[in-house]
C-alpha cells in the first residue's frame, strides 16, 4: 500500500511539472521595405527615432557621474525586437528601433575610462530602456 502512494506520487508531480509551460510557436516579424519615390511607411515597428543622439545624450546625463565630459560613439538606427522569456510565454515583448552607443567617461582624477557598449531601446522617438553590453539573448535585430 505505501509503495503505491509513492509511485502516484511520483507519477502525478511528473505530470504537473511537465504541463506548465506551454509550448508556442512564434514567428520572426516580416519587414515590408517601401519602394523608391514612395513615402516611409509606418510599419509595426514605427518611425525611426529623430535626433536620437541628443536624446541619448540627455537620457544618460542624470545616469553618469561624468556626463558633461563623456565621449560618445553613435551607430544608426536600426530595426530590432525583443522577445519575452520561455517562463512568460516567449513571445513578442518590444518591437521599434535600437541604436549602438559605446560611452567613454572620465574618472575623479580626469582620466578616460574605456568605452561601455550600450544598446539604448527606442519606440515612436521616445527611449523604453538601456541595455549595458553590446548582445542579448532576448533582443534581435532585422536586417532590411
């Protein structure tokens, strides 16, 4: 008798932990590139950000010690889209553009640091969130 109590046991936790992540499919987002002498279209990912390094720049002058004196490097804007973790369903979390930026600041004595990479997430022009590194798992970015 208590050996069977154990083996359902057993068999009902495989069960439980077995079902509770469920397994969706989710496709990569298409891109549909505008013709030449027709207008941008707003896709799904909106319009690119404009004046995106004044913005970053401001973004970041509450955020560093230094700011009056760092040194910024810019990347275009490009499309990108950031996935939501397995344990929350895996599918679409952010979708806009993404710009590149290493920061260089200088220390208490006045000396440069090495730049950090950061990747600075834009939607409709307006900054969503910093990223400190150069790659993330979750984030992918499309090529046109």
């Amino acid at each position: 008798m208590n050996l069977t109590i154990k083996q359902l046991t057993i068999i009902s936790g495989i069960f439980i932990f077995t079902g509770c992540v469920p397994v969706t499919y989710t496709p990569k987002p298409t891109i549909q590139t505008p013709t030449l002498g027709s207008p941008v279209q707003m896709s799904k990912y909106g319009y690119p950000p404009q004046n995106y390094q004044l913005t970053i720049k401001n973004y970041f002058s509450n955020k560093l010690k230094h700011a009056s004196t760092a040194q910024y490097t810019f990347s275009s804007p490009q499309r990108a889209y950031k996935k939501k973790g397995f344990a929350y369903g895996g599918g679409v979390e952010w979708e806009g553009w993404m710009v590149d930026v290493s920061i260089a600041t200088q220390n208490r004595t006045g000396r440069m640091l090495s730049p950090k990479p950061y990747m600075v997430l834009f939607k409709n022009s307006m900054i969503i969130e910093d990223i400190l590194g150069n790659n993330h798992k979750l984030i992918t970015k499309v090529t046109p």
